[in-house]
C-alpha cells in the first residue's frame, strides 16, 4: 500500500468518526488543536486497528507521533512490518 492511500484512508475515517474538516488534516496538524482527547484516541486507535489489520496497542511507544505525519509514518510502518 502507498503512503498517499494510507494518509487518504486515515483522513476519510477521522473525517467521518470525529466530524473533522479533511482540510484540517494536514500532516502538521496536532491532535489536541484539531480538538481530539484520550478517549477519541482510543477510539482513532480502534477505528484505525481495524482498517488496516495491524496492532497499534502494542506496538505504540509515547512520542512515536504527536502529528498526524507521526501517525502516518507510524501505521506506514506497521503496515510494512505485517507485510514483510
């Protein structure tokens, strides 16, 4: 999978599940200003777990991503690692 369809299938579903502007969601774009808590991340997390068949929960270091580029980056390299 390429890096534009992952950031594509990401924002789509933060778009729809936190009713999110996709023009918000730029790889800068930090969570707290696009007004997501811990408890929408552990929505994100699930939401985001089943999209991709991958295992964010324990795969997840705190400072592995703050932006949305981080999460793009992070998921990315999920997806190669249960690819590879």
């Amino acid at each position: 999978m390429q890096k534009e369809e992952i950031i594509k299938q990401i924002n789509a579903a933060l778009a729809k599940e936190f009713e999110l502007d996709e023009s918000m969601l730029t790889p800068d774009a930090d969570f707290v200003k696009l007004g997501l808590d811990s408890l929408d991340a552990v929505d994100m997390v699930i939401v985001l777990e089943q999209m991709f068949k991958i295992d964010i929960r324990n795969n997840y270091k705190v400072g592995d991503f703050g932006t949305l580029g981080g999460l793009y980056d992070f998921v990315e390299r999920l997806i190669k690692q249960k690819n590879a």
